[in-house]
C-alpha cells in the first residue's frame, strides 16, 4: 500500500478508535467464515462469570446502531464522519429503527445495464470493480456530485491495489449474485419498524426516484428524506446534514435538543 492512502487509512482508524470502536472478528459458520468488524470495547468483552458483573456492564450499556458499510472501501472510509457523533449517544447493537442510505433495494438488471451504460462499459461489473484508473475515475465521477477535478496517478494506484485489486474476482462474483426484489419476494414487503431513506438528490448510481420506490416498497412507516447537492456519497458529501437527519430520527427530541449534534 502507498503511503498516501497508509496515511489516509491510518487517519479514518483513529476517527473509530477515537469513538471508542476497537476491531473484532468472528467465524460464523462450520466453513470458518470470518466476519470483521469494529464494534465498541464494551462489546468485544467475554462473558464475565461473575452474574454481578455481567449484570452490572449489560445495565451500563445504551442502545446503538448497526452500520453496514457498502461496496468499496473498508468501513473506516465510508464511515469516519459518522461513528464519532453516534458514539456519543450509542453502544449496543439493537435493531428498532432502521435508516437506508441510497440502498436500492428495488435494483434489477436493467438498472445495472442503465448504470453500465452511464459509465460507458459493457458490463456494472467493470464500473463497480475497477481495473485501471480510467475506469476508477469513471466510477468517481458517478458516485459524487461534485469529483475532484483532479486525482493524483499515485492516489489512484494505491487505491486500485489496496480496495479493487485484492480479491477482485471474488468482488466481481458478489456484484453478480446479489439477490433482487424479482428473486425474492421478501425484499419488498413492508417492515414493522420505523425506516428513515436517506438519499443524494443526485445520486447516479441508484437515481433519486428510487427513493420513492423503495419507501413505497417498505410501506407506510418509511420516510424519504433527499439531502440536496450530493451524489451517492451523501454521508460523506455532507456529513453534518446527514449526521442532523440520522440523529434526529433515531434519538427522542428531547436529546436532540439538549445538544445531539
């Protein structure tokens, strides 16, 4: 790995240590499968024997959140503006309220071929999984509303060889197997939780209007809301907007008030 993007990584890893989040794994199946992770350090502590104890750090503890970070770059990257105002507030992974970030759960093959087409390839694979820096910088300029004009050839390099290169062929495979609404039937059916979509009014990647589709998809308890002037990046785009609208759903008002941001 370059040292630009050692010096970037090494930063985005301080921004989650600095929340409180320490890395972690776990094998989740008999294939020895291994999940990796960062989770708060209250989480990655074994099971006291003493029942006190235990008791006494489960009480302790506050419901959180569970972010699931996206095709690309490790968590770290895509997560950095957000872990640490949600530290603040968070620290057990609960499921009770649900927030989607320009996730198309209504994507079929069409919108892949729509997708390859705006990028000027043949296939999404090429566009998602880049293999050189003319296809990285046209994913780029996809995926934010406003690219930098201008990416250093070293920058691109080591992000090539850091987050597409490795495992490429295994990526290339994920990106073919993802299951669609037209494969199963549950992914449209509506959630008993409360759903916040959170969605760049320019996004390229899944088009706004999917939005819509997809709270219609989820029924009556999802709301949409469009954060203006970002692409398909919004939480990094404009962090402090979104950070706003993610608080707000998920704390009470009151918390919000008294100093959420």
């Amino acid at each position: 790995m370059g040292f630009a993007v050692s010096l970037i990584s090494a930063m985005f890893r301080r921004m989650f240590a600095s929340a409180g989040l320490r890395p972690g794994s776990a094998v989740v199946d008999d294939d020895g499968t291994t999940l990796h992770f960062w989770a708060h350090s209250s989480l990655l502590i074994l099971p006291s024997k003493n029942g006190a104890a235990a008791a006494a750090a489960a009480a302790g503890r506050r419901p959180v959140v569970v972010l699931v970070h996206g095709f690309g770059p490790d968590p770290t990257w895509q997560w950095g503006a957000q872990v640490g105002p949600l530290s603040r507030h968070f620290d057990l992974v609960e499921v009770g309220k649900v927030v989607l970030c320009d996730a198309d759960l209504a994507k079929g093959a069409e919108d892949d071929a729509a997708l390859a087409a705006k990028g000027g390839v043949a296939e999404v694979t090429e566009l998602m999984a880049p293999a050189d820096g003319k296809a990285f910088r046209r994913l780029m300029a996809l995926c934010v509303h406003r690219p930098p004009k201008y990416i250093p050839v070293f920058l691109v390099r080591d992000l090539l060889r850091k987050y597409f290169a490795d495992k490429r062929e295994e990526k290339i495979r994920l990106i073919k197997e993802i299951v669609t609404e037209e494969q199963d039937s549950q992914l449209n059916s509506p959630l008993p939780q409360e759903i916040l979509i959170i969605w760049g009014e320019f996004d390229q990647i899944f088009p706004v209007e999917k939005a819509h589709k997809v709270k219609e998809m989820l029924g009556e308890k999802a709301t949409v809301k469009i954060i203006p002037n970002t692409g398909h990046l919004a939480h990094q785009e404009d962090p402090k907007m979104f950070n706003d609208i993610l608080l707000k759903f998920l704390l009470p008002s009151p918390a919000v008030a008294n100093g959420a941001k």
